[in-house]
C-alpha cells in the first residue's frame, strides 16, 4: 500500500424521484482511498453502500458533489469517457456474477481484453483462469460451474485487465461458506499480489475484518 490516492469521494449526493417525493439516497460523502488499499464498506440494507460503490466506479453519477477516479474527474465525462476510464482502471465483482451464458469460462475472462483490443487475450485469460484454480475449467459454460466455480471466473475477469481498483458488491453472498471462504482467500490474494486497490461491500462482518479500513454507512451517511 502506498500513498498515493486512487480514489476520492468530494460532497457525493444522490437523490431519486419516486411517488411519495424525492428521496435521498447518499448525503454529503466525503472519502479518500488510497492506492493498494483494501476498504471495507458495512452497514444495514438500505445504508447506500451499493449506490455509493456505483458512484465511486462511474456506473451511475451523482446528484451533488464529484468522483475523482485514478486521476479522472468523472463529472467532466460523458458516458464515453466514464466507459474509458472503468476500461483502463476498474474490475468488478458482482454478487450475482455477471457472466455471459453464452461463452465459455475462458471467452468470459477473454471478454474485457477483447473490449479494450488488446493483445494475447487468449493467453493471458487462461493463466488468470489458472490462477484462481480453474485452468481445467476453460471450455465450461456457466451451467455447467458450480456457484463458487462461477464466482472464481468473474475473480479472474476483473483481475485480467490488471485493474488499479477492484470494486466487489456482495461477492461472496450467494455462495456457502466454503467456497465464500475461497473466494475472499482468492481475493486478498490477488490484491496483495497485484497491488490492486480493492473498494469492497459487505455483510459478512469476517470479511470485513481482513480489510486495512472498515467504513461504515448509516441511512445515507458515513459513521465516523
């Protein structure tokens, strides 16, 4: 971990309509997360961890204040831009998964170097299937993975881009403890190894515990 600042979070607002008026999702965020560091976001359902950890990746934009992603400015951006900068920077994780059920593992981890047309994709996707155990698993489709075999393969895509900042919602919630256990080892592991920053949402309070800073987050607010 170094001192170098990768992410910053300046007066972060959103706002939503809905029938009973506005509602007001994050108020007043203010966060500084720096580079190779491993950030726990905790709280109840309904704090706003998963629409600040949308904000933080430029996957929505706020309603007040700004998101300065390794460098980036993501309020000057249009969708364009945002898009390039998540590209070059960012790997996600998703509790759910995200892969596409029509490729193979190995097309699935291929899928973000071909977007970004780089080189050697089918190579580099398979030593990162490798590294997260599945090196045997290369021409399965997602049916036929297990849930933490499915989990292992989005691990590798968010990892194949050598990502600056790894954001991760829920990543072990829907899988057993077992492959939950194996799946935040691999995660840490990769963060270390990589000197990835890893921005991470929670509920499991173990997890949370392996992180270098625990955030928490109360109705829309940091608990500080």
């Amino acid at each position: 971990m170094t001192n170098e600042t990768v992410l910053v979070a300046k007066g972060l607002g959103k706002e939503v309509s809905s029938p009973e008026g506005t509602l007001t999702i994050l108020e007043n965020i203010n966060l500084t997360v720096n580079s190779g560091e491993a950030v726990a976001l905790v709280g109840p359902s309904g704090a706003g961890k998963t629409t600040l950890l949308a904000l933080l990746a430029g996957l929505d934009h706020p309603t007040s204040g700004n998101v300065i992603l390794c460098g980036e400015d993501l309020g000057n951006l249009d969708e364009d831009g945002r898009a390039l900068v998540r590209g070059r920077n960012v790997g996600f994780v998703f509790q759910s998964f995200h892969l596409v059920a029509s490729l193979t593992a190995l097309e699935n981890v291929m899928l973000p170097l071909e977007l970004g047309h780089e080189g050697n994709a089918a190579k580099r996707a398979r030593a990162a299937l490798e590294s997260v155990g599945l090196g045997s698993r290369t021409g399965h489709y997602p049916r036929q993975l297990s849930g933490g075999e499915k989990q292992r393969v989005a691990i590798a895509r968010a990892f194949v881009t050598s990502p600056s900042v790894l954001f991760a919602d829920e990543p072990t919630g829907n899988l057993d403890t077992a492959s939950g256990n194996r799946v935040m080892s691999l995660l840490f592991d990769l963060n270390q190894e990589a000197g990835t920053t890893l921005v991470l949402v929670t509920h499991d309070k173990e997890l949370a515990a392996r992180c270098d800073r625990i955030i928490e987050m109360e109705a829309g607010h940091l608990v500080l």
